[in-house]
C-alpha cells in the first residue's frame, strides 16, 4: 500500500474545466500506473482513466474520451486529470489510484486515495 494525496476538486459551472492532481510521494512513483475512479452519487464507482508508468499509454472510459486527459510528470511523483466541458453526470468523487498496471488500474486493484469531490452545476 502507498499514500496518495488528491487535490484540485470543487465546484464548477458546466462547460468549465478542472484539473485533478494525485501524488505519490516516493522513489516508487515510476514505478506505478496511475489512474482514476469516480463514484457518482447514488451509483457505483466507475473507470475514468489510466496511465502507464512511462506515460505513453493511456485508457479513458467512453463517457470522457475527448473531453479528460490523463498525465504524469515522474520529476514530481504527480498524476493528473484534466477535466475539460465538464457536465452535470461528471459529478462525483474522483479517487486516484497506483497499481503496478494499467490492467490492475481499471479492475480497481493497488492502492487508492481518499477522494475529492468535484461537483458540475448547470
């Protein structure tokens, strides 16, 4: 297990953008993938984006490709999710995740934060 600590959620008029920050700090940050979650309220958590440890990869779920994008800067032990043309279904809290795998990211598998929340108005 590994600590991640999340920042950047609040409150946003739809249209607007958000970026989500995720750190690792640790020597081991390269050596993970990185992704997200989000759990919508009243609804189960679901796949938003992962990340592989190079950061040439990078999975989306339908429901945010084209509008989030997920990145690392290993000089930092920082993940990213820039969140563009939010909507009102994006909210939720969004929890990051490291894993030794993307594969392991998307089955929720590895070590998760806590959770910020975003919240989308229209």
């Amino acid at each position: 297990q590994v600590q991640l600590i999340e920042s950047g959620g609040g409150s946003v008029q739809a249209g607007e953008s958000l970026r989500l920050s995720c750190e690792l700090p640790s020597r081991t940050f390269t050596g993970h993938a990185m992704g997200w979650f989000r759990q919508p309220p009243g609804k189960e958590r679901e796949f938003v984006a992962a990340i592989s440890m190079d950061g040439w990869t990078t999975y989306y779920s339908d429901s945010v490709k084209g509008r989030f994008a997920i990145s690392r800067d290993n000089a930092k032990n920082t993940a990213y999710l820039q969140m563009n043309s939010l909507i009102v279904q994006d909210t939720a809290v969004y929890y990051c995740g490291a894993a030794q795998s993307t594969d392991y990211i998307k089955k929720r598998l590895g070590s998760w934060g806590q959770g910020t929340l975003v919240v989308v108005s229209s």
